[in-house]
C-alpha cells in the first residue's frame, strides 16, 4: 500500500523528532567535558551521535516504505540471525568486553549491541507465531510453553551477557503481545511469577546487582561508593529545581554523576531545564504511548496489532524504566533513555522502529469504516483483553 504525507501520524512523528532533537543537545551538552577529557574534542560524542541518528532516519525511512506483511516471511529468519549474532558477541575477541559485560561488536570507533537488534527480531518473529497460534494460544501446551521457551532462548542469552536491563525490557514486550493475543490470564500470571522469581535469583548471585539493590533501598547509607550514582543523581535533579541552572550550566556532567551522557542524561536534563524539561520528555513519551497503542487498535490485521503492541510497549516502557531508575523510584538498570541518550544501536534500531510503527499507523482503519467493513477493532474475535469493546468505538 502506498503512503503519502497526509496518512503519517503526524503526531507521533513530532514527539520523536522532538526527542530527538533534545537529545542532540544534551548529549552534547552533557557530554562535552568527557569528550574532552578522553578523546581531545568536546563534541566526540554529539557528532557520533548525529550519525548514529542519521543512520535510524533512514532505518526509519526503509521501515515506513516497506510492506510490513512481508515481516511474516523473514521472521523466522530474524530470529535465527539474532540467535547467531547473541551466540557470537559472548565469543572472546569477537565481542568487546567493557566493565566485565560482554555485550558488543567493535568496528572501528563504533560499536554495535545485538542485544538491541534482538529487540526488533522478538516482536518480528512473535507477532508471526502468535497470529499463526490463533486461539491455540490460551492452551498451556501449544501456547504457553512454546512462548515461555521461546522467549527463554532470547532472554538467557541475553542474561550471559550481563545485560538485565535489556532482558527485562525483552520479557515485557513479550508479556504485552501475549496478552494483547489472548493468552489466558493465569498463564501470564504464571510467567510473570517466574520472571520475578528469575530476577531475584539473578539480583542474589551478582554481587554488583546486589549493591545496586541496596543502594536503591538506601542510596545515602554508602553515597561515596555504590549510592554515589543515585545521590549525585537526585543532586542534579535537586538543583535543578523548577526551571532549571540554565543549558549547558550543569556541574554534575563534569564527571561528578557517572554515564550522565547514557544511562543518567534524564539527571541533566532535571538539572540544567528543571521539573519543566523533565515534564516535557515525560509528555512526549506519554503522547509516543498514546499514538502508538492507537495505531494497534487501528491496524488493519492482528499481525499488524502484534507488531505495533510490540513496539510501543518496548520504547515507552524502557523510556519510564529509565526515568524511574534517574529517580530512584527503581533500581539502576543500566537501560539508555530511547532517544535522548547517547547510543549508536539503541538510537538507530529505535527508529527504525518507529518507522515501522509509523507504517501500521498510515494503514490503520477508522473506527467508521471498520464497522462496515466487518474488522473487529475491539479485538474480541482476536483474543485481546479490552472488557466491553464491542459497545463502543467512540473513543478509539
């Protein structure tokens, strides 16, 4: 189906080229001390960050004029490629190791996370099986355990790379287009207890994610040693207080707050443009949801439903994630914030992610015609869990 400029969400479209756009300057900003510091040039990371940017537009781009049905043919293909590549970066001298994680492919002054790619692949790949599963899905033998092995594969190896932030964000979107597909409710229950269960042991057996879990509970109880990321985090943010010291005003970036570039540029972002600049990336994320889960209920397939879920649910989730682990409302996680954060594959497959979504939204069907049509756009007929749809479409 051919797409032209008026059937683009437009919306949608503004809050990431928005987010965008914020992030090039606080990643410069919060990153020029450190560029200068390591490599001689205060804007290293800001022009690695506009090609990596660059990059994901025309990923965008691809995704947006791409036939997303076509997905279901290479799919399985994605997912065994992931499998390969994740198999391979745990390999020594093939996947780059950095503070004892072994998570990345080298090339150059780049660097490529599969892990990041395996994001794509998992909601490619699901949204096949799960629209070919059709009602079998709420069985726990056709349904349940193929999707728990599934997504044990992809998660467990993932996990060997010392990545929990990743694995949990992989897990969430599977729950989500589980769910959405109509498995059974105590299945899903089953398998979230699980993956909490899971997480507990693998917080008890690392010692750094121990000591990231007490210093959640108590950062101010060991602020110079393994508190220091949180307090100097809820500093920035402290003083930053309503509007903000000012763009590029920050003291935190001068290496006082760790990864405040990466994981922690929400802090900078508190600190130089206040609760306004928060609330503003707060806003957008949630505008990126709303749009996003919108362009679900109007896809014109459950495959396109799948995906859309799929993709929606892994860049505001992992957004919300991060900005709870900047306040500590969470543990640190060690997730980039989609986006805003400096990250060369994190940014690009994200938008081609984006394009992708863009793409299920252009074809979507108004809630109108789809009642003539005969689509059943409160997806009983297709499992989701939305009590009462079919009396109303009104607010779709």
């Amino acid at each position: 189906m051919r797409r032209n400029a008026t059937s683009i969400d437009k919306t949608l479209l503004g809050a990431v080229i928005a987010l965008c756009l914020l992030g090039l300057v606080m990643v410069f900003s919060s990153s020029e001390a450190l560029g200068v510091v390591q490599y001689g040039n205060a804007s290293y990371f800001f022009q690695h960050q506009i090609i990596w940017l660059a990059v994901g537009a025309v990923g965008g781009l691809l995704a947006l004029g791409f036939d997303y049905h076509r997905l279901r043919s290479i799919a399985p293909l994605m997912m065994v490629g992931i499998v390969i590549l994740l198999l391979l970066v745990l390999v020594p001298h093939i996947g780059v190791s950095r503070n004892g994680a072994r998570r990345w492919f080298g090339f150059g002054g780049f660097t490529i996370q599969p892990a990041e790619i395996a994001k794509v692949a998992l909601v490619c790949y699901l949204a096949r099986w799960l629209e070919k599963s059709g009602a079998r899905v709420r069985s726990a033998r056709e349904g349940l355990l193929p999707f728990m092995l599934m997504l044990g594969l992809v998660v467990g190896l993932v996990l060997l790379e010392k990545d929990l932030g990743t694995s949990m964000v992989l897990a969430i979107i599977a729950m989500s287009m589980f769910m959405v597909a109509g498995a059974r409710w105590h299945h899903l229950g089953g398998a979230i207890g699980v993956a909490a269960l899971a997480i507990v042991a693998l917080i008890k057996i690392e010692p750094y994610r121990y000591s990231r879990m007490a210093a959640f509970l108590n950062p101010w109880n060991d602020s110079l040693n393994t508190g220091f990321q949180s307090v100097q985090s809820l500093l920035a943010l402290g003083t930053g207080g309503l509007t903000g010291v000012g763009l590029g005003n920050s003291i935190q970036k001068y290496q006082w707050l760790p990864e405040a570039h990466t994981d922690f540029i929400f802090a900078i972002i508190g600190e130089e443009l206040g609760l306004i600049g928060t609330l503003l990336v707060l806003c957008l994320f949630c505008t990126l949801a709303y749009r996003g889960y919108r362009a679900a209920l109007r896809a014109p397939d459950t495959f396109g439903l799948l995906l859309a879920t799929g993709v929606t649910t892994w860049i505001t989730f992992q957004a919300f994630v991060n900005m709870a682990a900047v306040t500590t409302v969470l543990p640190t996680t060690g997730i980039p914030l989609p986006f805003v954060s400096f990250g060369g594959s994190s940014l690009s497959v994200t938008l081609t992610a984006v394009g992708l979504l863009l793409n299920i939204s252009a074809q979507g069907v108004k809630p109108a015609v789809a009642r003539r049509a005969g689509i059943d756009i409160g997806r009983r007929h297709r499992g989701a869990h939305i009590p009462r749809a079919g009396r109303s479409t009104s607010a779709i």
